[in-house]
C-alpha cells in the first residue's frame, strides 16, 4: 500500500508539473464561467420547471466541451512514458504492475477533482447574491449531480488511460479516447433517433447506455443504482483492460 501511495503522489505531482494541467483547469472554469451565465439568464428570461443546477449541467454546449477534458489529462500517462524510455525504469522498481496502473488511474481522478471542486463555488455565490434562493430544490439533488460527474468522469479517465498504454504518441492516445467517449456519449441519442424505434425494450437499453438521460435524473434529485453500478463496471473492466496491455507491452519489451 505505501508502495501505491509512492507512486500516486509522484503521478499527482507529473500531473501539475505540466502546462497542460493548468490549461485545462483555466479553460474548465472559464467555460463553466460562461455555461453558467448562459443558464443564469436563460432561466431569467423564461420561466420553467428546471433548476439552475439542471440547466448548468444539462445542456448541449455543457456536453460538447466536457469529453475534450479527458483526453488532454489523460494522453501522457504511459504514452509518454514509453516515448521517453521511463516506463522501463518504473517496471524495474518494486512495485506491482497493478500499483502503477492504479497510481496512474487516481492521480487523474485527483486533478479531475480539483477541476470541478471550483465550480461548486457559482452555486455557493448564487445563493449568497440571491438572498438565499437555492439553485436546486434540496441539497441531496446538488450532491447526486457532482456524484454522477464523478461516476462518469471516473469511467472516461479509465478509457483515456487504457488508451494511452496502447500507444507511444500523445496525440493518437487523444484521438483514440475522444472517439471512444464521443461515440460513448451520443451513440445511444443517436441510435434512438435515427432508428425510431417503438419496441419498448430498445428505448429501455438506450436509457441505461445515455448519460445524457442520466445526467438528466441525477440532475433532478433520481439517484438509480443502476447506472452507479454501470459507470463502476465499466470503469473496472477498463483497468483490466489497461492492465492487460501493460503486462503484454511489459513482456515484449
């Protein structure tokens, strides 16, 4: 265990030892800045039923930026280790192939947590502007959103990762994890609407596969176990699956 405490602290520290760290955290948050005004003055302009957390969250532009983050976190991790020939000297150290994928896995989720810790501040600042006026209808809806953000962004920094140890070159480590978590992301809306189907059974998988009919049940208080035990599934399976090829790669090498 201290062994893997080793590691991530030395992932932890790669991480913001590099510019695009701070890119992506500066960006985030001026795109969050700008995601929440939009939901702020579309809310002032019309009523409706949605709150200010669901029309953050749960919107087009929100869902185009959000997959480019992981990537870009995540497309150094063994590709640039095999690139410059340290991968060779953290194998020989005395640390377990599964501690160095684990390590490497949670010092990303680390720095995804310090991305949208922040964000969690516009909503404080809302209530105090506003008097006291809640963003959301209870506190439990503010935290199940946070929650499934980090169930999902736990599941695509484990594609991106299994992506970097494919290969050795950061940009087609970036280009393999963004096609998969697009195709992720839009395939089963895509599906429902080109096919139209009426069987009650395909809109039944493409409501548990979407995360954007997730996001819009968690964003609205409705915590299912079911896609909790998804996004953890398949999460799990990734790491597997990065911890297959490491091992072969390990082996050839």
């Amino acid at each position: 265990m201290r062994n893997l405490f080793v590691l991530l602290g030395r992932e932890v520290r790669g991480l913001f030892h590099t510019p695009i760290a701070y890119v992506v955290l500066v960006f985030y948050l001026a795109f969050m800045g700008v995601n929440y005004q939009t939901a702020v003055t579309s809310l002032n302009q019309m009523p409706t039923e949605a709150t200010l957390v669901e029309a953050t969250f749960y919107n087009l532009l929100f869902w185009i930026v959000f997959p480019l983050i992981f990537p870009l976190v995540t497309m150094r991790l063994f590709a640039d280790e095999y690139r410059m020939g340290t991968i060779e000297t953290l194998v020989t150290a005395p640390v377990s192939d599964w501690q160095i994928v684990l390590a490497k896995f949670f010092g990303v989720v680390t720095f995804y947590v310090v991305v949208f810790v922040p964000s969690m501040l516009y909503f404080a600042l809302f209530t105090w502007i506003s008097g006291g006026v809640a963003p959301v209808q209870s506190a439990g809806t503010y935290w199940s959103v946070y929650l499934f953000l980090l169930l999902l962004g736990m599941f695509f920094l484990s594609i991106g990762l299994f992506s970097s140890s494919l290969v050795k070159d950061q940009v087609n480590a970036a280009v393999i994890s963004l096609v998969i978590i697009v195709l992720y992301m839009f395939l089963p809306s895509l599906m429902g609407f080109l096919l139209s189907s009426t069987d009650p059974r395909f809109g039944s998988i493409r409501e548990f596969l979407s995360p954007l009919d997730h996001m819009r049940d968690f964003a609205r208080g409705l915590v299912d176990t079911r896609p909790v035990v998804w996004y953890l599934s398949m999460t799990s399976l990734f790491l597997m699956l990065t911890h297959q090829v490491f091992q072969s790669r390990k082996l050839k090498s």
